[in-house]
C-alpha cells in the first residue's frame, strides 16, 4: 500500500461515547437488559411510540403530497413560522403571540437536520464571522458538544457546570468564565433540562448570567433539545427570554426529536437573532452559504410534520396533551427512583429531585458501571447518567438495588 492512501498510519476513531454503549446493549442477549443510556423517551413496554398526533399529521401530509422538490436552503415557510411560534411564545400569550424581537425583524429561522445540525451551523457561524473567537462549554455536557467545536476547527475552552460536590449549579464557576472570556467568544448554553445533570439555572439565576453576557460581548448559543420536558413549553424557554431582553445577538438550535418524538426524522432548527433587522439579515446570508456546502436543502419530511401540527388547532392541542402526559411521567419516574434508591440503603440521591427533563447524574465510576453492565444488564453513559424516560414502574425498583449493591461493593 502506497503512502499516499487515506488510511496510511491512521488508526481507528474512538467510539461514539453515547452510540457505542447503545450498540453494546443490542449486542446484549440477555433478555432481562435495560437501555437507560440512549436519551430516548420509552413507554412502559420499554418502546418509544409514535404519538397519535403524529400519525395523523403524516396521514394527511400522504394524502396531500404531490412531489418531492428541494426545498429553498433556509426551509419551507411553514415550518419556519411554526418553531418560530413555538421558541419565541410570550407567557400568558395565545399561540402566534411572540417576543417584540419577532415583529422587529430581528429573528430569522433555518431548517436543520436536527438539533445536531442546528449546533453544527451555530458554531460554524461563529468561526466564520469571529475568527479568533473560543467557544466555551460547561463540564459535564452533551459529549457531542466538544466533537462539534473540534470539528468546527475552533478553539475549545472548558468550566465546570457544577459545584465540586456535583450536587448544584456552579453559578460563580460560570460568572467567573464569562469574565475571563473576550469579547466575541461564545459559550454553549443548555436552553433547559440539562444534560446530562438535569441541573438548570433559576429564572433569575438565567438573567444574571445574560446580562453578564452582554456586559462583556459575548455570544451565546442555546441548544434548546427538550422544550416542554422540564416545567412546560413555554417555561422552559426563560433562559432565551432573558437573553432576549437584554438585546444580546445569540443563537438558537432547536430539535423536535424529543418533544415530537421524531428522532429519525431529524427535524431542527437554528434561531439567528441579531442587534437589528438589518444585522439579521446579514447573519442569515452567511448561514445559508454554510448550509448550502454541507446539507443543502433540509429534509422535508419531519419538518411538515411539525407545521402540521403546530399549523392546525385540535392537532396542536392534542400534541400538547402528549408532550405534557411524557413530562409528567418522567417526572414520577424522577420521584419513584429516588425513593427507591433511599429503600435500597443508597443514601446522597435526594438532589435527583432537583433536577429536570430525561437526565440525571448518579456519580458512578467507569468500574461501578462495567459491574451494572456486566452483572445486572443495566446500561448507563459516563458518571452514571440515567435517563428517566427509559424507566418504568417494573423497572425502577430493579435498577435501585442494582445500584445500591454496586456502591455497597457486593453481589460478586
């Protein structure tokens, strides 16, 4: 083999950090295994259903089709409008009502495929536009944040999300990073439901930090994945409100995968809002000029799904009585486990009733779980991140002893 070959002295990359577990639980032949590593919602049966809405919103989608065109780079209007409704809804405000910075021209939409494309185009923006800028993002994260910032070639710059107990939010630890980041930096912001600690910064908390961020001439990014899983759809966008009511520039990814359930259907979006109409206008040119060397034209498909639902009022209504039975459920799930795990003799796990969305940290070590793993078929990512989505009345009290017999250092 010449040396002129793509794999000359390359050796392989490293597994997915979330995906490569996943794939180990499918290799699993053990019937009794449990998946609480993928963040995907699951039904009692351990499924992950298609909500009725959905399944009606395709009907007519078949139906009424006629072709297959491209659509235009930024994405169909209708479905733009829909998330734009969706992210930027006042409080207290009937659906269509939205921030003042809509009716400004300052917010601009493009369709993405997934909230992973969404990040991807944010931070590609931001090389683009601040050459010489770092993108900051808090630790524990999403790991796939760190692999978008290092494809984007841009500089990382890492500080920790929580307190060195790991049982709170490091307010200071990230009051300190905005003062030590220069102007035109961004940092990476989990909109709501933190993942993977579920710990989110209070409504107050989210204006502080925002007025910071414009004190100091930075950029934030706020990948919002899992809108209406926390406190409702409209409370879990205060982190973006308090940005906006700063006149800040930021940007928005926004991801149906979760709070649809379309999560191969690959259906994002990525907010522009800029200082001004004009200034928008300029950043969504750019955008699109990314776009159109890497996905082109966005999938069409989950994206009217979405405008379908949120375009008709009974369909946007029953939606919503789905997205609220899943949050509710994940929430007993939360309140079930934590008092399992106190039955179990697991002691330290009342600070999951802090947290919201599908996530939690249990703290384990790498060793504790390869013994979940190996002993017990029960399959979590790195520090013990557990999705409480994938839990189950039958399940729960499983997973409690399981863990408090990993900790105790028995069942050998």
């Amino acid at each position: 083999m010449s040396d002129g070959t793509l794999s000359t002295r390359q050796v392989a990359a490293p597994v997915d950090p979330i995906f490569g577990i996943v794939d180990a639980y499918r290799a699993d032949q053990r019937p009794h295994k449990m998946n609480l590593a993928a963040g995907v919602y699951m039904d009692e049966t351990g499924l992950t259903p298609i909500p009725a809405s959905i399944r009606e919103a395709e009907r007519r989608i078949l139906a009424a089709s006629t072709s297959k065109l491209y659509a235009p780079i930024s994405g169909e209007g209708a479905y733009l409008d829909a998330v734009r409704n969706l992210l930027f809804r006042q409080p207290g405000d009937v659906w269509g009502a939205t921030h003042p910075a809509v009716a400004d021209g300052r917010v601009t939409l493009l369709h993405t495929p997934g909230g992973t494309g969404a990040m991807r185009l944010a931070v590609d923006l931001v090389a683009r536009l601040r050459p010489g800028a770092e993108v900051w993002v808090g630790e524990p994260t999403w790991p796939n944040h760190f692999q978008i910032v290092d494809a984007a070639r841009v500089n990382l710059r890492r500080f920790a999300w929580l307190t060195t107990n790991q049982q709170a939010f490091d307010e200071s630890g990230l009051l300190a990073a905005l003062d030590a980041a220069k102007a035109g930096d961004a940092f990476i912001f989990h909109g709501t439901c933190h993942n993977p600690t579920g710990i989110d910064p209070t409504a107050t908390q989210w204006q502080q930090i925002a007025e910071r961020v414009e004190q100091r001439g930075l950029i934030p990014i706020i990948d919002t994945a899992y809108q209406g899983l926390g406190d409702g759809l409209i409370a879990d966008t205060a982190s973006l409100r308090a940005f906006l009511a700063t006149g800040v520039e930021l940007l928005v990814a926004s991801s149906a995968s979760k709070n649809f359930s379309l999560y191969n259907e690959r259906v994002g979006a990525l907010a522009i809002v800029g200082a001004t109409g004009a200034a928008t206008s300029i950043l969504a040119s750019h955008a699109r000029q990314i776009v159109r060397t890497m996905w082109s034209n966005p999938p069409v498909h989950g994206g009217a799904i979405v405008a379908t639902i949120l375009g008709d009022t009974q369909l946007r209504t029953q939606w919503e009585e789905e997205l609220e039975a899943m949050r509710l459920r994940i929430l007993a799930s939360r309140h079930e486990l934590t008092a399992a795990l106190a039955a179990a003799g697991a002691q330290g796990f009342a600070r999951l009733l802090e947290g919201r969305g599908m996530f939690s940290l249990l703290g384990l070590t790498d060793a504790q779980l390869a013994r979940l793993r190996d002993e017990h078929a029960i399959y979590l990512v790195a520090q013990g991140r557990i999705n409480m989505a994938g839990l189950s009345p039958a399940k729960v009290p499983v997973v409690a002893q399981a863990v408090a017999q990993v900790l105790a250092g028995g069942d050998r």
